[in-house]
C-alpha cells in the first residue's frame, strides 16, 4: 500500500544517523517521493509559495530553495511569475527530478551545515521546507543560509516541532537578532505537515529580514 511504503521511507530518513546514510535514503526514495509524499497529503512545498510571495516580489532577483529535493515548490514559483531559482540538495538522484522540472536556475549538490557555494548576498531570499526535522539540517546551517542573502533580503522557512528545542534553533534565532543579522517579522502557529497522514507532525514557518 502506498501509504505504508511513504511511513516506512520517513522512517528510513528520520532514523539516519550521519550525513551519507541520509543520502542514501534519499536516493532510495528519489524515484517514488512525489507520489508517496501526495499520499499522504505532504503540504510543506506547495504552502511555503505562500510565504515567499507575501514577502518577496517576482523579479526582485535570484531565490534559493534550500533542499529542494525533487523541485515540488520550484513550478508552484514559476508559475507566480518567480524565473530565477537555485536549488540545493544533498541526494543527486532527487536533483535529477528537480531538473526534470524546468524551473530551477541552477541546482547544486551540498550539504547544509557546511560552507555553501555562493557569494555573499548573493540571493534575494532562501526558502527551506521540511529540512530542519529530525536527522536532517542542524540549526546552525542558518548562518551559512543567512550569508548568502542580502541585506533587506528574507528567510523563510519551517522548522519541526521535535527539533525546534532540542536542535537550538531559539538559541540560533537569538544569537543572529543580537548580532544584527536578521530581524523577525513574522511567524506562524504550529500547523499540520501532512493532511492526510501523521497528525502530530507539526511545524511551524519562520520569516526573517536579513540586516
């Protein structure tokens, strides 16, 4: 049943426990993702456009979807007038997908946490959905993600329930508002990752304006 085969992949990804066997769960994944992940009503690519247009004007410059994975959120942006996007993943087969779409800009394979391959300032804003989760990107990737936006500039993305405390992602949020770095301007409540499965997965959107 394709439900219980999308429950047993979230397994596989959220059980990884270093940076390569995530990959290679992901490459496992690559080929059925979209379909599973629509069984179970995953919401996150498509909402998070929501956002990104309430905050970000179409032509204003480039965006960075922070692991994109199979590209869902990129023709959702395409589609509201947004053409110049980069996507960034750890898995090259979920890359592949997300070339397939012909939304992406560019798509670059890394890892969040590590030094990221472009300037600074380089991006009018990044976006990221579903990466801070369990056994995926640490807190501490937003300061690479905050380099490489301008100032004015906005991130926006979500953040899991299970990690928000545990992960230091408060801590990171603080440490960046007292540096100057960023600044909040809004948030939502906790809300639902999927509408059909998982009922208390939870996550909640961040919006801040680089500085």
């Amino acid at each position: 049943m394709i439900v219980d085969k999308a429950n047993a992949a979230l397994d596989s990804v959220y059980g990884a426990d270093t940076p390569e066997t995530l990959a290679q769960a992901y490459a496992a994944w690559a080929a059925t993702y979209d379909s599973e992940t629509a069984s179970l009503g995953y919401l996150l690519p498509f909402l998070i456009t929501a956002w990104v247009a309430r905050h970000v004007p179409a032509g204003e410059g480039p965006l960075l979807d922070a692991g994109c994975g199979t590209g869902l959120s990129g023709p959702s942006l395409k589609a509201l007038g947004y053409g110049d996007i980069a996507g960034l993943d750890l898995s090259d087969d979920m890359l592949k997908i997300a070339g397939s779409r012909n939304a992406y800009s560019e798509l670059k394979q890394a890892m969040l946490g590590g030094p990221l391959p472009w300037a600074d300032g380089h991006f009018r804003a990044f976006f990221s959905t579903g990466v801070f989760t369990i056994s995926h990107a640490p807190a501490s990737s937003l300061h690479e993600l905050v380099r490489i936006t301008q100032k004015g500039g906005h991130a926006i993305f979500t953040v899991r329930d299970q990690v928000f405390e545990s992960g230091g992602f408060q801590a990171v949020f603080d440490e960046l508002t007292r540096t100057r770095k960023w600044r909040p301007v809004e948030q939502s409540s906790w809300f639902r990752c999927y509408a059909i499965a998982e009922p208390d997965a939870l996550v909640k959107t961040f919006v801040f304006e680089v500085m």
